[in-house]
C-alpha cells in the first residue's frame, strides 16, 4: 500500500512547514551526447540557489513516466526532463522544464528550452559554401539524421551539387572509421561536417595515415564543441550548441516555479554558434598532379658494403651493413610522394617489425595508403644488396609478403584507378599481376610505365599496352637480343608497340625513343656511392612532373637530375630527393638541356 500510493510519512506537516526538499530531479537519455556538459552545468546553476540535483538516466521516451514516479518518490521539488514528449504526472506538470536538442520537438503545453541540430547543421554548411567549398561531406551516427538534413537543407538551397556518397551515416564510431571516412575522402570531397568529435578523431587519424593535410587539403567541422577540439592539432573548429544557455534558462525558471509557484508557459530555441579555430582553409587550388598508382614490390633492403662484389666461390668481409625501407614499388611511390605527387599505392606487407618501417617510410612521405595489406603468414619482403666501391651493386630479392599480392586484391582497389594518369609497374610481383593491372589501366584510360627488371623475356601482348618501358641498358641487351645498338634494339620495342622508351644508362644519362623524339640525355654529374633505386626515383620524377602537365623532356631532364641526386647517397628511400632540393636545380637543368629551344 505504501508502495502504490507512494506514501510519505509526515508529507502533509513538511508541506505545512514549507520544509522544501531543495532537490531536482534530472531524467536524461543515456545516449544524449550532450550529457556531461548538461550535468555540470544543471549542477552549477542549482548551486547557486542552493539547490541539489538528483539523476536518472533513461533509455528512451517510454522509461521517463518510471523514472518521474522514481524521482517523485524521493521527493524532488522540481523536474528537468530530457523528452521530445510532455509527460503528465499529478501537479509536476507544472514543475516541469523540458530541456532537447532535436528538430521533431513537441512543443505544446510545456515549458521548453531547446536548440536544434538541425540549425547547427545549417550554420556549419552555410560556414563551408562561405569559405568556397561545394564538395562537403556529412558524416553522422545514424541517430543524428537532422544534422544531415540541415546539411542536404543548405545544399541545395545553395543549389550544390549533392552527391549521395559524400553522406555516412554509421552504425556506430567502428563502422565510419573502417568505411564512413574513406567513402567520402575516395570522393574527392574537400570539407567534412562531423557529427561528433569522436568522429573528427578518427578523420584525423585517416588523414595522418593517408598523407592528407587538414586543412590544407580537407577542411573539417564538428557539430558539438569539446575541450579536446581545442587540443587536437592546432585546434578544430566547431559549432558550439548552446548547452550552458539552456541550462542557465531551465534551472532558473524551475527554480522560480517552485518557488513563486508561478504558473508559466514558457517556451524558447537557443542558437548555435561557430567557434573558429584552425581546421578550415578554402578549398586549395590543388597544384598537384593527376592521380599516380604504384603497383610494386615493398622490401626491406639490407645493404652490404663490400671493396669488391664477390665472384662464385668468394668469400668477402662487408665494411658496413645497413638497413632501409625499399622495394621498386616502395620506391617509386615513395619517390612521387617527396616531390609532391599525388601517389597511391597497393601492395602487401609482411605482419612484421619490417612491415611497419616500410609503411611508415609510405605514409610520412604522403603516400596514399588505402590499398596497403598486411599478410599474417610471411614475412615483407626482403632484398640482399651488394654495394662496390664505385656504387655499383647486384641485389638479390625474396619475395616473401609480395606474393600474397593477387588479382583480388587489385580489383578491390580498381575504383583508385579512375581518374588516375599513370600507373607505375614493377616486375618484383607475378606475372599475373602485372597483365591484369595493364588489362584494368586500358579500361580507366591510364598510362602504364613498366620498369622490366628481374625478367628475360615480355611478351608482345603485354609491349604493345606500354606507353613508357623504362629498362637499363643491361635489361634492354636481356629483353631485345637482336639490333646491334641501344637505337635499334629501341626501335624493335617501338615496332612492338611500345609508346615510348627511355633506356636509363647510368652516369651517361638514357636515351629516348617514341615517334617524335630519338634523343641522348647527357648524365647529371653527381658522383655515385650507391645506385641502387636510381631508376625508381626517374620513374617516378617522369611520372610526377608529366602528371602535372609538364613536356616529356623537361620531365625526363628532372628525372635525371632527381636519379642522380639519389645514387649520389645511401639508401633508396631515405637518398630519394624532395621537390625542393630538386628544383634547387632548375636553371642548371634548363641550361643543360636547353628545355625552351627544345619545346
Ligand atoms: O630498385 C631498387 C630496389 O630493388 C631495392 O630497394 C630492392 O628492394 C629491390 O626491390
């Protein structure tokens, strides 16, 4: 009986005495993302006028009757209720104050504080058009629909285009990071409109994997501010929902109807505000390149100094031992990474503590690491590399990890190759590979620079689909066994339908071969102490300088100089030059290959 008629003993004398239990109770839902700022700050306001707060969290809208009658029971003199609902309960209707952030709220015959997320959606597009964007992306939990039809409200208003992939809505924070995030970035998009910060956390961590630079390339916006926004990077911006002003208004007119027992009917939406810190640029007039794929290997090299490279029963003692993250295709990408190209790599690493040193080498040089696999069974591939004393080297290669790259794994990546200009092939990896990548090159309309080391013979079928076959002269005597000279065994490849040949010929610099040109470049002049990946770093200057629409011959000539600057130290990645130092020698390369008169 007591029970039921929630029975409290001596209530009627307390009530008499005006002996106020100076307590209210705050219902919240247990999923409000909000709930700790309206905690403290619920708690600071009461204080003020001496009163306590008591708490109780519900699940949804069908919980709050219970957990009033719960509240009630432990004899509160006023109630904050989280609800798009009004709630009836003997007179606490009229000690009430509703308190939400949502668009679909049921305003009538209550007293209700509330902002919309849908406003603050707005703002934050509205915020992004401002600064010059339109490819803007939205990426929510799947509760917070009305942040994306603020969103999809200013789009169109804004008559933008509104792409249907540039919106994620997650099941959870697992599932935007493993697929939200990259469905947008994949688009292109240049500014992201995050529905939490535990999203803007993720993007963070997606770009710094991917080499993107926020805001440089990406310009991101958080619905929600948050004290580790302020912390993040140099600070992300925000939109501020105005959780304090609300609190503020809510306690104090609870308070004044418990106390002056005012009856009133009172109703107001609070605004967001943009908070400005550093996460948002106009959209960059991107001077990078057209899209670079590499398909190669990725090793470790171990790099034996020895006098002289032992012979066949020689035993030699190494003056040093040193090791590097390499590979042809981790050098290539790597080498279109420093001199800013925009490079994506795919290939498979080993599980290991060499698999992590070769994806981090990719990842600071803004590599693109989207079609990167990790292989639990084998090791990353490893190479052997002897080193003489004029640089000359012989390098031996397992392949380890590198076989577990297939078919499959090409084609899930396939969408990478749309809109990409070249596609940078090595022939570390299998022959299968290799015919399929040109096979899917064909299709997207990409050019395919092969570099044929570590093979005898290519078949026609594979010549014919090559727009720029790269090989030394050593490779070039291997592959072409009749013509007498570099020139003819040059025009045999041409006739076979290759677009252009360079052969890369060490000191003396390489020689081109295609429809317009039959031309010698002289060599650099850098003094050699190690050429292993000279030819990895021309192959990907050539790519990088002609993906930003510069002549064949200036890009050849930079190639040259960046191959040369590369032998001239030790290492691969490590010795690849950066776009600075390489444009150190512009005049010099202008000069020495009288670019203009050339043009
Ligand atoms: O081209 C040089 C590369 O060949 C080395 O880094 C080594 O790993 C081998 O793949």
């Amino acid at each position: 009986m007591i029970k039921e008629q929630e029975y409290v003993p001596y209530a009627n004398l307390h009530e008499r005495n005006n002996a106020k239990n100076k307590l209210i109770g705050v219902i919240l839902k247990r999923n409000n993302p909000n709930r700790d700022n309206i905690i403290s700050y619920v708690e600071k306001f009461a204080k003020e006028k001496e009163y306590c707060i008591i708490l109780d969290y519900v699940s949804d809208e069908k919980e709050i009757l219970e957990s009033i009658k719960k509240l009630v029971g432990k004899r509160v003199s006023g109630l904050i209720i989280d609800s798009k609902q009004n709630i009836h309960y003997k007179n606490f209707d009229k000690l009430s104050v509703y308190i939400n952030g949502t668009k679909n709220f049921e305003e009538k015959e209550k007293v209700c504080f509330y902002y919309r997320l849908f406003s603050a959606s707005k703002l934050a597009t509205e915020i992004f058009i401002k600064y010059g964007h339109k490819k803007i992306a939205c990426i929510v939990n799947e509760n917070d629909i009305s942040i994306v039809e603020g969103y999809k409200n200013i789009m169109q208003e804004a008559d933008n285009e509104l792409d249907p992939l540039w919106i994620y809505l997650g099941k959870n924070i697992e599932d935007i990071e493993q697929y939200g995030i990259q469905q947008c970035i994949s688009k292109g998009v240049t500014a992201i409109i995050c529905g939490s910060k535990e999203i803007a956390l993720c993007i963070y961590k997606f770009a710094k994997k991917i080499g993107i630079n926020i805001p440089d390339n990406l310009s991101i916006l958080v619905i929600g501010d948050d004290v580790i926004l302020k912390l993040l990077d140099d600070g992300v911006s925000a939109i501020e929902l105005p959780i304090l002003d609300i609190c503020a208004s809510t306690v104090n007119t609870l308070i004044d109807l418990i106390e002056k027992k005012e009856e009133k009917e009172l109703k107001k939406e609070f605004y967001p505000k943009f908070i400005n810190r550093n996460s948002i640029k106009k959209p960059s007039q991107n001077n990078q390149g057209k899209k670079i794929i590499v398909v190669g290997s990725l090793n470790i090299d171990t790099t034996i100094e020895v006098s002289r490279i032992p012979i066949n029963g020689e035993t030699q003692l190494a003056e040093s031992i040193k090791e590097f993250p390499g590979g042809k295709g981790g050098n290539q990408a790597v080498g279109a990474g420093k001199l800013n190209g925009n490079v994506y790599i795919l290939g498979c690493l080993g599980n290991d503590i060499g698999g992590k040193q070769i994806y981090h080498s990719l990842s600071e040089n803004h590599v693109h690491m989207n079609g990167i696999i990790f292989d639990d069974i084998l090791s990353s591939g490893k190479a052997y590399i002897n080193i003489d004393k004029n640089g000359e080297s012989t390098i031996v290669v397992y392949s380890g990890a590198n076989k577990k790259l297939n078919v499959n794994h090409i084609n899930q990546y396939r969408y990478l190759f749309k809109n990409a200009k070249f596609c940078l092939l090595s022939m570390e990896i299998s022959n299968e590979i290799i015919k399929y990548t040109i096979n899917l090159c064909k299709q997207y309309n990409v050019q395919v620079m092969l570099k044929p080391s570590a093979v005898d013979k290519i078949s026609d079928d594979i010549l014919k689909d090559i727009d720029y076959f790269i090989p030394n002269e050593k490779e070039l005597n291997q592959l072409v066994i009749s013509g007498n000279n570099i020139e003819k065994k040059s025009e045999i490849l041409l006739n076979a339908g290759v677009k252009n040949i360079i052969v890369t010929l060490g000191k003396k610099g390489c020689f081109l071969y295609n429809n317009n040109y039959k031309k010698y470049f002289e060599g650099s002049g850098f003094q050699a102490i190690d050429t292993t990946g000279g030819a990895d770093s021309f192959i990907s200057t050539l790519a990088v300088y002609l993906s930003e629409g510069k002549h064949l011959l200036e890009s050849i000539a930079y190639a040259v100089y960046a191959s040369g600057l590369t032998v001239s130290r030790y290492g691969v990645q490590p010795a690849l030059p950066d776009r600075n130092l390489l444009e150190i020698y512009k005049d010099e390369i202008y000069l020495k290959y009288k670019i203009f008169e050339e043009e």
